[in-house]
C-alpha cells in the first residue's frame, strides 16, 4: 500500500533516500571509529584538497555533504508524494532542504575537523623537552632512530637524528634540539640551553605563505 502510494515518482525519491541514508551511516560510524576523511574530496576557495583539510576557503563541497543533500532531500521528496503535492512542487521543496542539508553537513564537518587539528601533537612542541631514546640513534645523522617523549601531555614516538659523534643508546635520556617535519635533531646532553620558538608565530606565517 505505501508503496504503491508513492507512485513512480515517489518510488524513485524512495530508492535514493535509502542508499543515500545507508552511505550516511556508515560514513557516520567510521567518523566515531576514527577512519573519516580517506579519500573524501573537497573544494575550497585555495583549490581542491583530497583530505578535505583546506585552510583556503570553507571547503562545504565534499562526499558527506553530497550523501547529505540526496538522503535529506530523498525523504523529503518521499513525504512531499505522499503529502499529495504536485511533482513539481516535490523538487522544489525537496531540493531546498537537500541543499540545507548538503551546507549543514560541509561546515559541521568543517568544525568537527577543526578540533581533530587542534588536538594533534605538533611536533614543534617538543623542542626543548627531555626524552628517551627508544630505538639507537646513529652518529653524524647517519640514520634515524626514535624517542619516545611527552608532547602536550601524551606519550608520543618520534623519529630523531643526531649530529654526535657517537651513537645516543637505548634508555639514554636526550633533549630535543630542532623539529624539521616530523623528525627531531636531539643530543645526549640535557644541560644544553635550547631556544623555545614561538609555535603560534609560526603557524601564523604558515597561513600567511
């Protein structure tokens, strides 16, 4: 009965309100699990960024926002036939509340994004700070080994280069020098005065470039 109510036109609105919905959910269950992001596409005033991580513009145009706007505007579509407006009046009414949804859902992910970011470990925070050598480190930056060291309050492992002459061991206790991307330059001796750079100053000059 119901869906023989619906007629053709509400059928269609019907079978994409479902697999949008379906998509929605999943895409919701693996942003509680962690494993949001991968892959998604997304369009900012500074260009196209894959990771949907832009700091260029506002970024609403991703997957979520288009699953979003044909789940939203399916079911709106479906109450609309069943409502018995006319079929024209079902797109419009239906695309308006799938575009809502579509905008809702690119800046609710926008901020939900912004607070992973402001979460991560940066690594410029760590210089200055003592650590532990967790795998050897070579001498004269020969190779990398790793340290592991607290960073905003969490146990964190980082790779770490050193220009001594002799290797840092396992279990020696080390101070972090510099950070270049991800890895550290370090030495064995923790009296050394290290200089702490200003990290807000920098992330600033980073928007500006």
């Amino acid at each position: 009965m119901f869906w023989n109510d619906l007629q053709v036109f509400g059928q269609i609105y019907f079978v994409i309100a479902c697999l949008a919905t379906v998509v929605l959910i999943v895409q919701l269950v693996l942003l509680i699990i962690g494993i949001s992001g991968v892959g998604d596409m997304e369009f900012g005033d500074a260009g196209v960024d894959f990771d949907g991580d832009s700091d260029g513009g506002i970024g609403l145009f991703t997957i979520k926002g288009l699953v979003g706007f044909f789940a939203i505007a399916g079911w709106v579509g479906v109450a609309c036939q069943l409502g018995g407006l006319h079929e024209a009046w079902s797109v419009v009414i239906s695309t308006v509340f799938g575009l809502l949804a579509f905008v809702g859902i690119g800046y609710a992910y926008k901020a939900i994004k912004k607070l992973q970011a402001n979460g991560a470990v940066l690594c410029e925070n760590a210089i200055g700070k003592i650590g532990e050598v967790y795998l050897t480190i070579p001498e004269k930056n020969a190779g990398k080994g790793k340290i592991s060291i607290v960073v905003q309050g969490k146990l964190s492992e980082m790779e770490a280069i050193t220009d001594e002459e002799e290797p840092i061991v396992t279990g020696r206790d080390i101070i972090v020098l510099s950070v270049s991307g991800d890895t550290c330059k370090v030495s064995s001796d923790t009296s050394v005065v290290v200089e702490i750079p200003n990290i807000d100053k920098a992330k600033k000059k980073r928007k500006k470039k």
